[in-house]
C-alpha cells in the first residue's frame, strides 16, 4: 500500500512546497521530481526514488541559516528546478516539516525565474502555503534583499 502525503501545497502548477514525505512511493505518480532540503537524508533514499522513476536531488540547508557562500549558492538548484519544469516535470521542494526552508528556496527560485516584487511573491506563496508563515527572519530578509 502506498503511504498517504498531504503535507504539500501547489504555489504554481508545476511547483510544490511541503513537508518530507514518510516514504518516496508516497510520492510515485504525483511528482516527476523532487528537491531534499533536509540536512541529512538516509543514504538508500536516491537509489529508492531511481527505482520510482522519480529523478532526486538532495541539497542539505540548515534551517534559519543561510548556506556558506551566501544565496548565490542556491542558483545550481534554481537552474535545476528551470530544467525539469521546461522538460515538464512536476516538481517538489521539501524539507523536513515544509514551513522554512522549502519555502524559502522555492521563493528564491520563482523569483529568479519569474522576476517580479520579492514582497508580492512572498505573501502570494503564504496564501498559497500558509505553513511558510513559519519562515525563518534571515530568510526573508534575504529574499526581499534578492527582490530590490
């Protein structure tokens, strides 16, 4: 039986925020693709989304801080996330309970793909999930930097 996921939210039709998943077949027909922000994930977790046909990348972030060598360090993910959504992928950013630094990367990600006012964006992506109201400060702080 595949285990049920709730913990996530469309901020775009292609583009997801949540939670991590309990188990990647909760994942198998839903989304195409998937963004770990966990810190540490258990070493059989890629060869267990392979198999799904789900393509997985792992990028530890430490909630409430930014990575060493600032944000500019999260474009390698912003150019991955561009191309699975051109190859029409759905894709999920998760980290553990989906409320910090999932939304975070994914706000960072739309709003370099997209442009547009860092604020505007912000607020769009707590309507659309209201978790990331738990966003950490220095996140958005850096975001509405990034946006100016």
């Amino acid at each position: 039986m595949t285990p049920d996921y709730t913990n996530y939210d469309f901020v775009r039709p292609w583009l997801a925020v949540g939670g991590a998943p309990d188990a990647p077949e909760a994942l198998a027909g839903r989304f195409q693709a998937v963004l770990d922000l966990r810190p540490e994930v258990p070493a059989e977790l890629a060869e267990r989304y392979r198999r799904l046909g789900i393509v997985y990348r792992p990028f530890p972030l430490r909630d409430g801080a930014l990575p060493a060598g600032g944000v500019a360090v999260l474009d390698p993910v912003v150019a991955w996330v561009a191309e699975q959504h051109a190859a029409g992928e759905r894709v999920l950013i998760h980290c553990q309970g989906g409320g910090s630094r999932a939304p975070f990367v994914a706000a960072y990600v739309l709003l370099r793909l997209e442009g547009g006012d860092a604020a505007a964006l912000l607020r769009d992506l707590q309507r659309r999930r209201p978790a990331a109201a738990q966003m950490a400060t220095v996140f958005r702080q850096v975001l509405l930097a990034a946006g100016a």
